[in-house]
C-alpha cells in the first residue's frame, strides 16, 4: 500500500498545544447552521405553525407539505399537477422546492481565513461542575476559571422557494392562501432555535386545471428567505472554539516583565514593570519624583520623591480661596486671547474687551451711556416681553420683519385705520335680486360698502351677476351708486350680445351694506 511521505519539521505548522481543549465533556455543542436546516424550518413552520387546513366532504384535512426532489419538480413543471403511483391526483398538497441562493450583499461579513475567521461572537459558561462557586475559592482569593466559547460570525444569505399549492375548491385555496399572507414577513421557526426573516412577493391568480374530468385549483408563490450559514468544521478545525481564563496571576517584587512579550505582533510599545531593592525588602521608583514650587505657589517639603520613605508635601497660595472666602485680585487676565478686568479711580470695574454672555444678565439698573449713538439688541430664542402696561407705548421707525407667527391680543391700527375694519371689509360678501329691469339697466335696493383708508376703492371687479342663472361677462358692466340706497346696473347690449327684459331675474353678489 503507498503511504504519504511526512511532511519536513521546517514545513509543519506550530501547534500551540496550550490552546488545545478537550471538548469531550462539554455541554456546549457545536453550532452550526447549514441549508438543511433552513429547509426544516420551512417544514416546521408550515407544519406547526401555519397549518394549512381545509373542508371537505364535512371532514377537516390538514394540507400535507412536501419538499419536491429534482425528478418530481420537474414533473410538476411539466404536467402542472402531481399524481400518486396509481395516476391519481394528489389534493389538496402544498409542494416547495430551494431554486437559487445568493450572498447577501447588505450584510458582507469578511472573514479573511475561513480556518482562521477573525471575526467572532464570544459567550460565557458561567458555572460547571469544575467551575462551582464555594466559600474556599474566595478565602483563598482564587477567580473562578470562565469558559469562554467563540464562534465566527456566519455568512448572510438570501434564499429563494418557489410554492405550488392544488385544491379542489376556491374556498379551500382562499383558506390556505389567507393563512400565508397574514404570516408574511415575520421570522419562521422553532423557538428556541433558528428563526429567519422571510417574504412573499406576489400570489399568480388561482387557476383551474382539469385533468382527467377532476377539477383542479393551482396557485403558485414565492419566498424569499434572509438566512445565514455556519459550517461546524473546516478542514476539520471546528468554528465553535472554547478558552479557559486563569484562577490567579501572581507578579514577584523581583519581576523585571517586559509587556511587549504579551502583546502579540510589533506596535512599538515598551512597557515595563519595574521594582528596585533597596534594603531589606524595601523599594522605590526606578526614576524619582520632583516636585518644585511655581509662581504663586508655595510647596512645604518640596525636593525628590522615590517612594523609599515618607515624605510630607504642603501646597499653598497666598490667600485662602475656600466657597465663603473673599478672594482679592490686583488685576484678573483671562482665556487665551486674553482680557483685562480692573479697577476704576471711581471704584467700578472695567472691561477692556466686548463681552458676549449666553445666559442671562440681571442688574437693578441699566444705565447707557449718553455718548451713545445707537443700540444694537440681539436675542437668543424664547419670550421677550417689552412693556408692563397697556399704556406702554414702544415705537419702531422703519422696518419691521416678523420671522415665524405674529399675535396680536387687541386691534392693529395702520394710518389711523384699525385691522378689524379692513377684515371686516375683506369678509363682506352679500347677495342682492334686482326689483327693477329695463332694456340697459338692472336696479338693487343696496349700499355699496365702501373701502376703508388705505385699500382699493369698491368697483365693478369687486361683484359677480347672473341673469336667468347664467354668469356676466364683466367687460360688458359698469355699476353706479345713484342714491343712498339705488344700486345700478349698466350693461353694454352691443358687448354682452342681447338686450335685458323686465322679466329676467338679475343676482348681485359682493361687497355690499348688510
């Protein structure tokens, strides 16, 4: 028999042994999730969850579901129907076959080395028989030893079943099909096991197939699964690995323990820890502390620190600065583009900058200089109240530009016009019959309102006539207000194209007197 050479000792991979686990007497399993089961989830949930049902002959029959084999697939494609191995008709059925699977672009998950994923989820056992929690362990000032399991994050992707469902009746499809739609979109499966995303695009209209004199009903669907795949093992090292943590790590006084050592690759970093004796198991700081005075402060016992011995350090300044204290400063100069606070010859404080505050500033008086020539406001958003009383008059001259919603509580006056008599004129609309008609003329018992100050006096363009129901081109109308209460219609015979006679009926609508 031919044997396999062995492989060079330059050309084998080092094994770290220390990172071997024996799982032999695990409960945590493997996970794993292949194609397989995302079948059995569809099965499950049809089966156990959706459960298709229909009436017939009185009875009611649980629709079975079937996972069709290439051979049978293409049968139903063929015939359109599926029959048993007596040629008889197999109603009602539920059949469904995968037909493609796709990466799930949306959701790419780059392992880099598939034997080596570096990207992973890690849970915790907490408690085992060797892992119990007693009384010894914390006297003795022992962790407990955590296994730890990783397992690589799993391929997402997109599935697609293609569904053929055959009744007897409409009613029983109708049944069936009412049951899938409400369960659409939601995620199918076991509790307590996979459960995956799922949709359906549209239903073909239920057809009717006639086969061999028996009346058939065929609706076909798709489903479009969000799935993901996890394999156990590749090239025989298993995607579920499990890690111990150490019960205890002890540093000696005399460990000289370059961190470098524990980090894996080269970053460049150099940490160490470092103890120095000194006497008789007493130690210091490989590189001593210290400490100066700076301006304004005083330090008591300042020099160097090497944590060989005690040492006692005071800091102080020249005043105390405690909550209650008065705290006295000559000159105060502040922030990076600094400014000046100081002292008047009059006792007052001075600024030799602008200030702009973001909070507020409350004072008992608020005095302005004569010497200025104008004020410049500028308010950050909320209320703003101008004034006590209604008596408070505040003028603006020039313009004023409103940003949002205006409310006014009272009347608004413009030209010694109020607001309300020009909303009261907008809105007046009334509807006159005319009480006499000739030829050329249509006469209202009416009053024209008049205008106020300010907008457009009332003409023609301010109404609308009908004659007989019938609207009035405005280009053959003129109106005048011949007494205190006779309003007049003119109308251009010429221009409109017919004369008025005493029996058409003439509406008036607009802006007359009540």
């Amino acid at each position: 028999m031919a044997r396999e050479k062995p492989v060079p000792r330059s050309q084998r991979k080092a094994i770290n042994r220390g990172t071997i686990r024996s799982r032999n007497d695990d409960t945590v399993k493997n996970i794993s999730v292949g194609l397989m089961d995302i079948d059995a989830t569809i099965m499950f949930y049809f089966n156990n969850v959706i459960k298709p049902m229909v009436e017939e002959n009185g009875e009611t029959i649980k629709v079975p579901l079937m996972y069709s084999n290439p051979e049978r697939w293409s049968m139903i494609q063929k015939n359109g129907y599926l029959v048993d191995n007596k040629k008889q008709l197999i109603i009602p059925l539920i059949a469904f076959k995968r037909t493609s699977i796709e990466k799930d672009t949306e959701m790419s998950v780059d392992k880099l080395d598939p034997k080596q994923p570096k990207l992973f989820y890690t849970f915790q056992k907490k408690y085992s028989e060797k892992n119990r929690y007693d009384k010894f362990s914390v006297q003795q000032g022992l962790n407990k030893t955590r296994e730890l399991y990783t397992v690589g994050v799993p391929d997402y992707v997109n599935l697609t079943y293609d569904f053929v469902i055959w009744t007897s009746y409409t009613e029983q499809m109708n049944a069936i099909i009412e049951k899938i739609i409400w369960s659409e979109g939601a995620y199918w499966g076991e509790d307590g096991r996979f459960k995956f995303r799922t949709s359906i695009d549209n239903y073909t209209d239920a057809s009717e197939v006639s086969v061999n004199s028996e009346r058939l009903i065929r609706t076909n669907f798709t489903v479009t699964l969000r799935g993901y795949l996890l394999p156990e093992e590749f090239n025989n090292v298993v995607t579920t690995q499990k890690a111990l943590t150490p019960k205890r790590i002890l540093i000696g006084d005399d460990v000289s323990l370059n961190l470098q050592d524990l980090v894996p690759g080269d970053d460049g970093r150099d940490v160490r820890i470092t103890v120095a004796q000194q006497g008789a198991g007493g130690g210091g700081l490989e590189n001593p502390l210290t400490v100066s005075a700076g301006t304004g402060v005083s330090i008591g016992g300042a020099g160097t620190f090497d944590g060989s011995a005690a040492k006692e350090m005071t800091f102080s300044i020249g005043q105390d600065v405690a909550t209650t204290s008065n705290v006295t400063f000559n000159q105060m100069q502040i922030g990076q583009n600094s400014f000046v606070i100081s002292e008047r010859d009059d006792g007052k404080a001075q600024v030799d900058k602008d200030w702009v505050v973001l909070g507020n500033v409350y004072a008992r008086s608020y005095i302005v200089s004569s010497s200025v020539t104008h004020m410049t406001q500028s308010f950050s958003s909320g209320s703003t109240i101008f004034g006590d009383t209604l008596d408070d008059t505040h003028q603006i001259t020039g313009s004023l530009i409103v940003t949002g919603s205006l409310s006014v509580k009272g009347s608004i006056t413009q030209d010694g016009v109020s607001h309300d008599d020009k909303f009261s004129y907008l809105r007046k609309s009334f509807v006159k019959k005319s009480n006499s008609v000739t030829a050329a003329t249509a006469s209202f018992n009416a009053v024209t309102a008049s205008a106020p100050s300010g907008m457009t006096a009332t003409s023609e363009d301010d109404f609308v006539f009908f004659i007989n129901g019938q609207y009035m081109e405005h280009d053959a109308l003129t109106i005048q207000q011949v007494s205190g209460i006779q309003f007049v219609l003119k109308v251009d015979a010429d221009s409109i194209g017919y004369n008025l006679e005493s029996d058409d009926e003439i509406i008036a609508m607009g802006k007359f007197n009540s």
